[in-house]
C-alpha cells in the first residue's frame, strides 16, 4: 500500500509566497523590505535613500509652483483660454514615485536625481481653447511665458502625426528653476486624452506584455484619429528665446 503525504496548506502558502517573492529580484526584493521604501502596481519599488529623494524633490515642487502659478494663469487670462483641471496642478508623490521608479527599472544605469533632472511634469497645467481661438492662444500664452523670462526646454508639437493630438510643452522658470509642464488643447483632443488615460496607464506599466501593449496603441490611435487639427496647429513652433516682449501691465 503506497501512501500519499500532501502539502499541508500552510506549506503550500509559504513555497508560493517564496516564488513570488524570489520572481521580483533581489533589486525589489531589498527595496521593499527596507524600511522607508516605496513599493508600487507592478513590482515597482524604490530604496529608502531614493524614496526620500523624491519626497524633497516634492517639497521643492510645492514651494516653487506658488510663483509658477501666478504667471501661467496670468497668461492663461491674455490669451482667454480656460484652465483646466488646475487643482491637479501639482504630480501626486505615488505618481511622481512611479514615474521615477519606471525610469529606474528600463534604464538600471540611471540614478534618482538624473531621473528627477529631466521630469517636466511635476508642476503641470492645461490650457484649452474653441478650435478656432486655438492657434493664436497658443502663440499668446508661449510668447508670455517667454517675455517673463521662462525657458523653454520642450516642444512636441503631434498635431500632425499619428496617435497622441495635442502640444505639450515644458519650461524652466528663472528663478527656481522648477521644470513645468504646460499642455494646450482644445476641446476635442482634451476630451480624447482623459479618455485614454487608462490605456496609457496599463500600456506603460513593466508588466504589459508587447502584445498588449500594440494593442491598447492601436485603440488609443483610433480614438486620436477622430480629433479635429485648428488650423495652424501642425505649424506652432516654441518661441525663439529671449525674443518675446514682456508682458506690460501684469
């Protein structure tokens, strides 16, 4: 008679818990179990020496998009676009953490303060026109920014390609030298981005397979396509530097 010796459930709980444990890396691994560390939606994770880097460089953030404010809006009122979504104005920690940590697992060779150097997104704002005061309220709220001394250091202008419709931009204001983000739309492709928000979200996380990833584009290129281009728009440049008047009166 041959007799059977089955896992009992607390050993099968625990050789589970050590594959998914020993799945992550010891890279995530350590960061997660290090007390002050961060941990994210698909193995992310980030050691407490860059979490606490993140959380100053948020600091910083707050104090400097005060003075940022102020002018964006005033540019805002010039050019009469509304501004959308302002108290959003300000890149959560948890998503500022997930970018860096996103940044740090495709590129292992870069460290936290390199990835923090080029995020522009962490002050952001949206700015949003009728199609047919687009052009010109661009022109507008770029040559203001310019003329009080605001750099540009971005300018992905994909009116005319495929996918993504839009103008986003980024800034280096002078004094703080905070980076921001500013994104003009129009009624049509601001819808059509909130609607594909989602599908960006899962198509950026680590652990999408490159199937999923094709095929959450293509859904996201489809919806884009229906979005209509202002005339002019495939045309806005960023303005040359240091060549916008400053604004008088503001």
């Amino acid at each position: 008679m041959t007799t059977t010796t089955r896992p009992t459930p607390t050993r099968t709980a625990l050789c589970g818990a050590l594959a998914a444990v020993l799945a992550l890396g010891p890279a995530a691994v350590a960061a997660a179990e290090e007390p002050g560390g961060w941990k994210g939606e698909g193995g992310l994770t980030l050691t407490s020496g860059e979490n606490n880097t993140v959380d100053v460089y948020v600091e910083r953030a707050r104090e400097a998009e005060r003075t940022i404010s102020v002018q964006v809006r005033a540019a805002a009122a010039l050019s009469e676009a509304e501004v959308v979504g302002f108290d959003q104005r300000l890149k959560s920690p948890d998503s500022l953490k997930r970018k860096v940590a996103t940044a740090l697992s495709e590129q292992p060779g870069r460290n936290v303060d390199t990835v923090l150097a080029g995020i522009t997104d962490a002050v952001r704002y949206t700015l949003q026109w009728d199609d047919a005061a687009y052009t010109a309220g661009v022109t507008t709220v770029a040559e203001t920014l310019d003329g009080w001394r605001n750099e540009s250091v971005k300018w992905s202008n994909t009116w005319g390609r495929s996918g993504y419709k839009g103008l986003n931009t980024g800034w280096r204001a002078p004094r703080s030298g905070q980076l921001f983000e500013v994104q003009f739309h129009t009624v049509a492709s601001k819808k059509a981005q909130e609607t594909t928000h989602k599908l960006y979200e899962e198509q950026r996380l680590p652990s999408t397979s490159p199937e999923r990833k094709q095929q959450l584009q293509r859904e996201q290129d489809a919806i884009f396509a229906a979005v209509p281009v202002p005339a002019g728009a495939e045309s806005l440049t960023a303005p040359a530097p240091g060549r916008s008047p400053v604004p008088a009166g503001v």
